[in-house]
C-alpha cells in the first residue's frame, strides 16, 4: 500500500510540477579534503521534461541554469561531457552501464555559477514504480559530487 501511494504522490508532483531538494557532497577533488566535508544544498523545480537547478556553492556563489529530460543514451552512444565515468566514480565500477544507461527519466544540466564555476548535475529516477531518484555532478575545479535527494514535493 505504500507502494502504490508513493506513486500516485510522484505521478500527482510529475503532473503538477515539482520541487526537490538536492545536496551535493563532494566524493573526488579538493572539497572532498577538507575537514568537514562540506555540503551544497540546491533545488531542482520543474516537471517531466524539464526545469530549473540551483545550488550555493563555497563562498555563496550560486550557480543557476536548467535541466533537461535527455533521450535515454544506448550502449555505443558517445557520452559527451564524461559523465559516465564519474556516475562510476561515486557509484562504483560498472554502475552508469549496469544502472543508468537506456532509463527513460534521465536529465541533465550545465549551469553555471555567479563567480564563473561550471556545474554539470546527471540525474535519473527509476522505471515506475520506483522512486529511487540518484544523481551526480562535477564542476570545473576538479570536484566530483554525489546529488542526493533529500526531499520532492508539488509546487
């Protein structure tokens, strides 16, 4: 039964469009040294196909752009940006093939930050029923994050 709630609940945010929390912990780079380890929180709006993503980097920079529901990638499709390899990274060898490729709720984004950071965020939901939602991020100060969702709801 709380199966079949948790679904209407995420096709009920799907229709509506959503609002979901995200925190980015950094997993590989130099924010991954430092004692504590920090945490970004960010927030993701939109609906099935696309939407909006932004996270308060170090020092407050923000970084805003969109997302964008992607055409489910096939074995033998080149990955443009590198990205399998750190859903490999964060997840563990074999995870982007064994987990990621060919799923039709797949989206991605590159934002960019007030201070001049690059963010690409990769995030997939799990065939339905499910509502396992993963994600990943890297920018380009070396930094590979795990994107954990922590909250979705409707606007």
């Amino acid at each position: 039964m709380k199966t079949r709630a948790a679904f209407v609940l995420l096709a009920l945010c799907t229709m509506l469009g959503c609002t979901a929390t995200a925190r980015l912990y950094p997993i590989q780079g130099p924010l991954s040294v430092q004692t504590p380890s920090p945490v970004f929180v960010g927030r993701l709006t939109g609906a099935v196909n696309s939407g909006t993503v932004s996270f308060v980097m170090a020092d407050g920079e923000v970084c805003k752009g969109r997302w964008a529901r992607v055409v489910p990638a096939t074995a033998g499709t080149p990955a443009a940006n590198g990205m399998p390899s750190v859903w490999d990274t964060v997840y563990g060898s074999g995870y982007y093939v064994s987990h990621v490729l060919g799923k039709q709720y797949f989206a991605d984004g590159a934002i960019t930050g007030n201070l001049g950071t690059v963010l690409n965020v990769e995030f997939y939901r799990a065939d339905p029923p499910a509502t396992h939602i993963a994600g990943v991020a890297k920018d380009s100060k070396g930094n590979i994050y795990k994107m954990v969702f922590t909250a979705v709801g409707a606007t």
